[in-house]
C-alpha cells in the first residue's frame, strides 16, 4: 500500500510539473543532481532524484573440517555454490529548502524495501544547524558515507555488526576553524529505537562525535565520499571519534539487530581516519560495543542461557588508487570478534575490488571478490557484480 501511495504522488508530481514550470524560473535536470524545480521568489526549492543497485552475488561455501570454540571437531561439510541477481537498493530521494535556504528538507524512500530511510527537516544558522526527524546518527564513516558513494560493492563485515545506523528523534551539528584546521562536533539525542521493528520503549540513545581536519576541507565534499574521484592536489587527512549510549536497548546491536526478549544498556565507542591524496584513498576505522548493566545474556524462564546482545569489537582497513583512466583498484580488510561466541560467529574478511567509474559515483560498474573466514563455521568465497545508476 505505501508503494502504491507513494507512486501516485510521484505520478502526480510529473504529471504537474509542466504546469509549475510556467511559473518557474530555474527548472532543470542532469545525470546526479535530478529534476530540480526552484521558485521565481526563491522560497521553494525541490530536487528529485532515484537511483538504483543491481547486483549478481556468487556464494562458495567451502569444504573444510574444523574444531569450534568448545573443542569438539567437526568433519568436513559438504561444499556447494549459490547465486542470487537482485535489486539491492532502489531509492527516491527529495530534497530543498523552503521559505528561506536555511530551512531545508530531506526525505528517502526506500523502493526495494518498502518504508522511509529518511525524513528530515534542517534549519542551519551560521555555522549551526539543527536536524529534527529520522536519519542517519554521527557514527561510522562507512555508514555516513552514502551507499550510492562508496568505492566497494557494500559495506564491510565491521559495519554490519558495529554501525549505529538511523534512529529518530534531534540533532546539533557545529563547526568552526583555528587556522587552516576545521572542527566538526555532532550531537543527537534519539529514540535508540532504529528505523525498523521499531516499538513504543523507555529507552533513550545519546550519541556525540567529534571530527578533525587539520589540513583543511576536502575536494568537492570528498569528506563522506569513498575513492579520490576529485584527485586532491594536497594531502587531505580527517581524525574522527564517536560514542553512543543506548539504554534499554531491545535490540541486539542497538538501534538494529535481532529483536531480544529482554533489555539492555548498550556503550558503542568508535573512531576512523580518512586520507586522500592525488587518486589514493585509506580509511581505517575501529569501534567496540559493550553492555553497561551485566544484561548481555538473555535468559529464558528456567535460567538457561538463549541469546545474547552483540558485544565485541572489530576494525575496517580500506584503500584504494584512481588510475587516470578513472578505474580504481581497491583491498579491504575487515572483521569482528565477538564476546560471545556461543550465539555469534567471529569473521574475518579478505577483499579485492575493481570500480570503473563512467559518471563519477553516478553511473558506474564494480566487482569485489571476498574471502570470508569465519571460526567454528563453513568459510565462503563470495564474488559480487553491481551497476549503480542514480538520475
């Protein structure tokens, strides 16, 4: 129903828009920046755009004996292969500013899925500006970074399992300069519900990061872009680091997870470092999650042990070099060693990857190859195919 709802009204705005643009007075559209509607009095402003992931995964799960965490030894599994060609991601994103510039909006739908990544309201003020609604917290580089702006296929294994993701609720974003140095700090004070199977809960999610660059901002908002697309002609460096306290969390990674039969007081502490320089990237980013109130296992009504909250800590190592031709070679390192290995899995992950980028991030081909290491479990050889398009 809500795809329908949100179809018609898209229809229907096309449908208008030769109408409004009798009255407009800047109406345009371009491959990355969509159709743009502005007012002749300035006091509107509407930029529409989709964009759309088409991938082919190829899974090899591996033949190997092994020996878990409790000693016992396990014969060698059965190996066997499977793929799956798929719409990972297909979005509708609005965005502008209305009355004035200071006062903007942003609102994301995912298609694929189904239900609002993002709905914002801003109101900047100087070097201030106040977020209200639902979207993405100051976490991890990784997970700031747009999915339509990164330089591998997906994300890594770290941010799967350490991301803090969206939640609702305000924002304070601030920054200011000594010298050629620019600060950002960055508070929000949320649900700690996340976006998704989220419920009515007497928990709150409390998050502040802190951002530095010392030598100055990056090239055409390269900050929270992947790859060197803009070949910065000096050395550009960002130190960042974030923590988030979750009480009363019913999930088991916070504002995501699995849904848990019991609550618990969640502490996500993280940081990354970002340097580019003339087409080379490298990001590196770490971060723990441990729970603060003795409530990490989930016990069931007799008193044996059925779940625990996701506790641990892992790290991410990316890189990567923009050739002229502007195909881009990218490794990855990553991984995530849980505290409890009775209910979760410590992986390690290996990856190469190749980008050839036709229109910047907005048009172009990737290809990743992956091995998944994973302890007391059947390893994976994973190869991934995707094509990103955004209008």
């Amino acid at each position: 129903m809500k795809r329908i709802v949100l179809l018609s009204a898209l229809m229907g705005l096309l449908c208008i828009s030769p109408i409004m643009a009798q009255t407009q007075t800047d109406v345009s559209a371009k491959v990355g920046k969509g159709i743009q509607l502005k007012t002749g009095d300035d006091l509107f402003y509407l930029k529409l755009r989709t964009r759309i992931q088409t991938r082919w995964d190829f899974n090899n799960y591996l033949s190997s004996a092994y020996t878990d965490n409790d000693g016992m030894y396990h014969p060698d599994p059965e190996a066997y292969s499977e793929n799956k060609a798929w719409v990972k991601r297909a979005r509708l994103k609005f965005d502008g500013y209305f009355l004035n510039k200071n006062l903007s909006y942003k609102i994301e739908y995912d298609l694929a899925g189904g239900y609002v990544r993002d709905a914002l309201v801003k109101y900047k003020m100087n070097n201030v500006q106040v977020w209200f609604g639902q979207g993405k917290l100051p976490g991890n580089r990784e997970r700031v970074v747009s999915s339509s702006n990164m330089q591998m296929v997906d994300r890594s294994i770290f941010n799967k399992y350490y991301t803090l993701d969206r939640d609702a609720g305000a924002q304070l974003h601030h920054n200011f300069k000594i010298g050629n140095m620019i600060v950002y700090d960055r508070w929000a004070v949320t649900s700690g519900n996340g976006i998704k199977n989220n419920v009515e809960a007497p928990g709150v999610s409390l998050t502040g990061k802190l951002e530095v660059l010392p030598l100055g901002e990056f090239t055409s908002k390269g900050l929270y872009k992947s790859a060197d697309l803009a070949r910065e002609e000096t050395a550009k460096i960002a130190f960042a680091g974030y923590v988030n306290y979750n009480a009363k969390s019913y999930k088991d990674r916070g504002q995501v997870g699995n849904v848990m039969d019991s609550e618990a007081d969640l502490l996500n502490i993280g940081g990354d470092f970002l340097l580019k320089y003339r087409g080379y990237s490298l990001m590196v980013e770490a971060g723990t999650r441990s729970v603060t109130d003795d409530n990490e296992i989930v016990l069931d009504e007799e008193g044996n042990a059925i779940d625990a909250f996701y506790t641990g800590y892992g790290a991410n190592f990316q890189t990567g070099y923009l050739f002229k031709n502007n195909l881009e070679l990218t490794g990855r390192y990553s991984f995530t060693k849980p505290n409890n290995t009775d209910f979760h899995t410590e992986t390690t992950d290996y990856t190469l990857g190749l980008s050839r980028y036709i229109i910047g991030h907005n048009f172009k081909l990737q290809a990743d190859f992956t091995f998944r290491d994973k302890v007391g479990s059947q390893d994976q050889f994973m190869s991934r195919l995707q094509m990103e398009f955004q209008f």
